[in-house]
C-alpha cells in the first residue's frame, strides 16, 4: 500500500508549556492555532500551515501515561532550502 504523507506533527513535552510556546514562536515565528490553555499549545508557520510543531505539559492528566516521566531532551532538525 502506497500512501504520500501531507503533515507531520511532532509534539514537545514539557513542564514549561508558554515558555516553549514563546521561544518557538521567537525562533521559528510561528503562531498558535489552538491552545488549550493549561495543557497543549499547537503552532504553525503563518507562510506554510502544513508546519507545525505541538507542545503539551507532560505532567498533565490528558497526556498518555507513557509520556509522564521527566523531560531530559530534545533534537529537532530544521532544514530551509532556497
């Protein structure tokens, strides 16, 4: 089975929710499309809305259970071509 993949959604957990939200925003600019105040932020690039990048407290009773223990790091790739 063949399939194209048209959004990949990586999301950060962490216990710094608006302060990863503001750096992403700073770095990256993108903008937020949907929070849910509290527990999970999604953001986008405003020239490109298939980038996005999700952020979710990882201590929060929505987050899966797997996903609960401390945060200890994180390696994002970006790649801008011309």
């Amino acid at each position: 089975m063949e399939f194209a993949v048209t959004r990949l959604l990586p999301n950060i957990c962490t216990d710094k929710l608006e302060e990863t939200r503001d750096f992403y925003a700073r770095l990256l600019g993108f903008i937020v499309g949907f929070e849910h105040r509290g527990w999970y932020v999604q953001m986008a690039s405003p020239a490109d809305p298939k980038l996005q990048i999700g952020i979710m407290r990882h201590d929060h009773e929505f987050t899966p259970k797997e996903l609960v223990a401390d945060p200890n790091g994180l390696l994002v790739h970006l790649f801008a071509f011309p």
